[in-house]
C-alpha cells in the first residue's frame, strides 16, 4: 500500500484509535466514586505507573516521596499493573524520612484489615486510613516487602530521588543499617492520599512526558514543574498536586514510554481522589517518533482526553508543545506540525483553560529552540530555570472550571 491511499488508511487509523473510547486497559479496580471517593481523601503525591524489572523476592523497599497537600488519615496506592500474576506484599509501613534511609515515626499499614495484601494480575488497591497527620511538603518514607514477587514488576523508573533496598523484610527497622543498596525508582507505589485538613481542598493531576517527569532538572531537589506548581499551589484549594509524567509518553500511542497518555488517562489522572483539573501536556513524543502524525490527529486524541475528562466532571487545563530543534530527532516537518497544533490549541481544542508553553519555553529570536537560559543541553529539557518558567506560566485562577 503506497502513495496517497496508504497516507489515507494510515491518517485514518490513527484518527480512529486516537477517537476511540478507550477502556482504560491496565486498570482492574473501579473508579471511586460517591462516598468511595470522599473516604479516599485527596492524592498528595502520585507518579505514573511504568513496567520496570523483574521484581524481588523476599525484597524491601524504603520508598521516599515528597507530599504536596498535608492531612490526617494517609493511605496508599500500590499497584500491580504490569504483573502478570498476583503480587503479595506483606508488611507496608509509613513514617517521615530522616537522614538516609532512617525513618521515624515508623507505623504499619493494613488492607482491610490484614497486615498483607495480594494485588490481582493488573490491579490496584488503597490501603487502610493510618491514624495521624502528614504535613505538606514532608518527605515521607513508605517501606514494602514482597515475599515471593517475580515476574514483571510496576512502577515508576525515573524518581529524581535516591530510595533504599534490602533483603528481607526490614521495613520495621527504623535505622539506616540494614538498607545496603539504594534505588532510583519508585517500586509498587504509585500514589498517596491524605484527607486534607480543609475539607473543599482538591488537586491537579498533571499528565505528561519526560519533561514532566523533571528530565533536565536537578536529581533529589523536587525541582520537576510540578513539584514547583505545588509549591504556589500550596495555599489554594487545589493544593494536591500528583504529576504523572512518564518519559517517552505519547499521546495516541504507546511505546517506550508505556501505554499512551489515552490509554492511562483514567488510572493516572481521573480515578486519582480529589482531583478537579487535568494538565495534558503532552505531544512532543507523538511528533519526534518519526510516525508522521499528522496536526489533526494530535489534535483529536487532545479531544477525546477532554471529553473523557468532561464527562468525569474534571476540568481540562492544555498546554502548547515545547520547542525541540537541535534534538536528533527534530526536522522541519515535525516543525510545522507543532506550530500547527499549538495555533489549534491556543484557539479550539475545547480545553478549558490553555498554558502556552511554547510562548515560555522558546527562544525569541529562534522560536523553533529551547531559549539557551532554559536549556538543560540537550534541546528538548529544560533545566532547573526553565521549570520554574513553566510552573509560573500556569494561571492559578484558570485551574478551576464550572463543572
């Protein structure tokens, strides 16, 4: 099939795929709605759910992640979608970090219950509340241990931040000595919810790619943008932040960066607690892929994720593409069609609030690069500087829609 046929069939598949109503197709838990939804709280922190490694058995996990909101009643989210069988984890525990892999205030999790938990093949699940209040931005350490796990394991590669490791189930031990190996992901965990201390408090999920996920900035500072948009969110009644950047993520289809911005819209963004507004910003990945997508079909996988997002009563806040030449995979066609999706954006998506990245990003005199103040070196992700430049082009007013 060649020439202006196959251009056709192959502009009309992705057209299709990218408008079909997707099943969210790791996703084995419910949507919590209603009272589940109110009893759940409000996500604090949350990272998006990757395939890493094959998992350990009889391996711990001191897992350290930074909250964005602060509350009483902490649960966490594990998560086995990328098993492929039943994931036991027996002992979870939570307490505030201390230097290292130390923790104090050290306190046992439970499921229903139990002490263990079995996660079916492509599930999650929510622990019990735990009693007690976790401040806003503390940087909280979860220990797990997985008795007997193999096989795939899920959970998030690029954490910015050093965990710890052992062997054996030492996620009682409030003491550095028996972690010995330290990890930079995130294992099992991909979220954590408190009930906030202002009851009308909600939160932005922020769905994205490796700029998103903080690539450029600097390692174990929570200087990734949304770690920076929290912070000005920090005193407002959206003050949870979960930023679900993956690196390699594309909108319409999935590849290295896991399953498509579409395909993960529910588990990572609307089945989150508490969260009132998505950021999609999202796209540079479709474009760079050497696919050949077309404006209008990024264009319409934008749509399907607002109208997914509207009929769950969210609000959908867009952001234009970043600027990339000087990146290998940039050319002067991919050019075009970012500039062509970013007009489209600023003028008839249909998001209800837009950020113009690009506008924050580019360089005035070349608007196709990164503005060399903002450029981390390699073309595409911008440094320390130019996260902040992008947490502050969001307008904190336009967060909120009527919905």
């Amino acid at each position: 099939m060649t020439g202006r046929l196959g251009r056709a069939c192959r502009s009309a598949a992705v057209l299709l795929a990218a408008l079909a109503v997707q099943a969210p197709i790791l996703q084995a838990a419910a949507r919590p709605s209603g009272d589940t939804a109110h009893a759940l709280g409000v996500v604090t922190w949350a990272a998006g759910a990757e395939r890493l490694g094959h998992g350990g058995a009889d391996r711990s996990y001191r897992l350290l992640v930074r909250t964005s909101v602060g509350g009483s009643e902490l649960r966490v989210r594990l998560s086995n979608a990328f098993g492929d069988r039943p994931l036991r984890v027996n002992a979870v525990r939570a307490g505030l970090s201390e230097r290292g892999a130390a923790v104090r205030d050290n306190r046992p999790l439970a499921f229903h219950g139990r002490a263990s938990v079995t996660i079916p093949r492509g599930a999650v699940v929510w622990s019990d509340p735990l009693r007690g209040r976790v401040p806003a931005g503390a940087l909280l350490a979860v220990s797990l241990h997985t008795p007997d796990a193999t096989g795939p394991a899920t959970g998030h590669a690029l954490a910015l931040r050093t965990s710890y490791t052992a062997r054996g189930d030492h996620t009682a031990d409030d003491g550095a000595a028996p972690w010995t190996r330290t990890t930079d992901s995130w294992w099992y965990l991909d979220a954590v919810a408190v009930r906030p201390d202002r009851p009308a408090t909600g939160a932005v999920a922020v769905l994205g790619d490796s700029i998103t996920d903080g690539w450029g900035s600097t390692p174990g500072r929570d200087r990734r943008w949304p770690d920076l948009l929290a912070r000005r969110l920090a005193r407002t009644p959206l003050a949870g932040v979960a930023g679900e950047g993956i690196s390699g993520n594309r909108v319409l289809s999935d590849g290295g960066g896991g399953p498509s911005a579409l395909a993960r819209l529910d588990r990572d963004a609307l089945d989150l607690p508490g969260v009132r507004t998505v950021i999609l910003f999202a796209g540079v990945n479709d474009l760079k892929a050497g696919t050949g997508v077309t404006a209008a079909e990024l264009v319409a996988g934008y749509r399907e994720i607002v109208r997914r997002a509207h009929a769950a009563g969210r609000c959908v806040m867009g952001a234009t593409v970043a600027p990339f030449r000087g990146w290998p995979q940039w050319s002067p066609g991919a050019e075009a069609v970012r500039r062509e999706v970013n007009d489209r954006v600023r003028t008839g998506v249909g998001f209800d609030a837009v950020a113009d990245f690009d506008r924050a990003l580019r360089d005035p005199r070349r608007p196709e690069r990164l503005r060399p103040a903002y450029d981390s070196g390699d073309h595409l992700h911008p440094d320390d500087r130019g996260m902040r430049a992008l947490a502050d082009a969001i307008d904190l007013d336009r967060l909120r829609c009527a919905r």
